[in-house]
C-alpha cells in the first residue's frame, strides 16, 4: 500500500514537459526553454535566504540567542539545506552539452549551425555555480559569526556532500523540493540506496571534490555587496 501510494502520487514522469508534445520545439539540446527561468530562481534561492540569515541572525552569538529567535533560525536553517541542492543541480545541467551534438562528420562533431549551444548551456549552468558557491559562503560565515571559525569551515565542508547527495535524489531519483514534506521516508531510503552502493558513492566523492574547488574560487570572486560588516573577522 505504500508503494502503491508513492507510486500514485510521485509519478516518474511527474512535472514533466515532454507529456506535451506541442512544447517539444521550445527546447535548446533537451533544455526546456520554459523551465530555464524557474530553474534559475530555484538555483539562487538559497542564495537569496542566505543573505537574509546572514543579515537576520549573525548579530548576536547562538548561546545568546533568544529561544524564540533559535526556534526560526532552525526553520529557516532546514528550507535553506532543502533547497540548497538546486543549485548545485543547474551546474549539473552541463550534462545536456553531450546531447546537442549531431553527427557531422566534421572532427570532434563540432557542428559550425550547432556550436552556439555548447555555450548557451554552459552559461545557463554557470548560474548555479554562482547559486551554490554565493549561498554556502554565507552559511559558512553565518555559522562562523554564531559559533566559531572553525565550526563554520566545518559547515562548508560537511555540506558539499550533502547538497550532492541532494542533487542526486534530483538527478537520478526525481525527487523534487517539497516531496522532501510529503515523501520523507522514500527520500530517506533512496539517500541510503546512493550512499551504500560503491559506484554512486565514488561518484558522490568525485563530484564533492570539484565542488570544494569550485567553492573556494566562489569565496575568491563572489560577495554579496552589504555583508562586509558582518565577517569582518570571520
């Protein structure tokens, strides 16, 4: 029965555009044109709630925290790490780069009517590089102004797998952001399925890897403008 009620209400072809075939020709190399923006507002969301947890929260230490104030900071703490995988899951759109390519004859199939879309996806994945590396920088020095510096490099570091792990419950299982309330457990049970299966788990590493560079170039090139004051020792 509860397979049967996952089933029903988490379709595998769920939210998908391809049920249209009227859409199929607004699309760039199995990108839906349609979807871009809304992909692009989920992959800078958490970006946009960092700034506001940064500016709301960082003022006073976590142990002088009003239990009030602890009580929506932990709200707000739980959307952003729901939510947060998204941008990591754009930069994962680069993956369609390898669908664009027809067969040309031309060395390395570089398609002269075609190249245009090997830089159209990039940019469109760059958005959520600049999603991620932006929104976990300030988690981290959130984090740093509550407890310590140290906690907060601790944060960076344990959240890099952990969004990964989020994007492939994304990527691979299709789960989306708010079944994280309506299907808990199936969620749970494929995070376990991904982190006891060898190949997913090297994946996991690989990717986490490119991510920490990733992240620490961020730190180097993106600031949110306002929030100087607020790491200043950070």
């Amino acid at each position: 029965m509860v397979i049967l009620t996952q089933n029903l209400v988490h379709a595998p072809s769920a939210g998908k555009l391809a049920e249209y075939p009227f859409l199929d020709n607004l699309q760039v190399a199995n990108v839906h044109l349609l979807l871009i923006p809304w992909n692009i507002f989920l992959a800078l969301l958490p970006a946009v709630l960092g700034w506001y947890l940064l500016r709301r929260y960082s003022s006073v230490p976590f142990s002088r925290m009003p239990s009030g104030k602890r009580c929506g900071l932990a709200a707000l703490a739980l959307l952003w790490l729901i939510i947060y995988p998204n941008s990591i899951y754009l930069i994962s759109e680069a993956r369609k780069i390898l669908i664009y390519t027809p067969r040309t004859g031309i060395p390395y199939e570089a398609s002269i009517r075609h190249i245009w879309r090997v830089y159209f996806i990039f940019a469109y994945s760059l958005l959520g590089w600049v999603g991620f590396a932006v929104s976990l920088g300030q988690i981290r020095r959130l984090t740093a102004r509550l407890f310590s510096p140290r906690a907060g490099w601790a944060a960076a570091i344990i959240l890099v797998p952990v969004g990964t792990l989020g994007t492939f419950l994304g990527l691979f299982n299709r789960w989306n952001v708010w079944e994280s309330a309506t299907h808990p457990l199936f969620i749970l049970r494929d995070g376990v399925d991904h982190l006891s299966d060898p190949v997913r788990l090297l994946n996991l590493a690989a990717i986490s890897l490119v991510l920490y560079f990733l992240y620490l170039l961020g730190e180097l090139l993106f600031r949110i403008p306002g929030t100087q004051y607020l790491i200043r020792n950070n």
